[in-house]
C-alpha cells in the first residue's frame, strides 16, 4: 500500500515538473511577444 502510494506521489511530482515547466516556457514566449510588440511601437512613436 505504501509504495501504491510512492508511486502516485511521485508521478505527481512529475506532472507538476512538468505543468511548471511548461507554464515558464509559455511566459517567456509571452514575454518575447511583449517585447517585440514595445520595440515596434517605440519604433512607431519615435519615427
């Protein structure tokens, strides 16, 4: 029963890795598309 349990635990642990890894992946990707969205509008403004 308990090693049931160590089982579960630690493919948790993986899927949350995981979830995680995922989540920072998208918000560097966000954080690129906003970056890239300012320089453009600076260039727009200070044309």
């Amino acid at each position: 029963m308990s090693e049931n349990l160590n089982s579960n635990n630690i493919e948790n642990d993986e899927f949350n890795l995981n979830n995680e890894d995922r989540q920072y992946k998208d918000l560097i990707t966000r954080l690129k598309e906003i970056k890239s969205t300012i320089a453009l509008l600076e260039k727009t403004i200070f044309k």
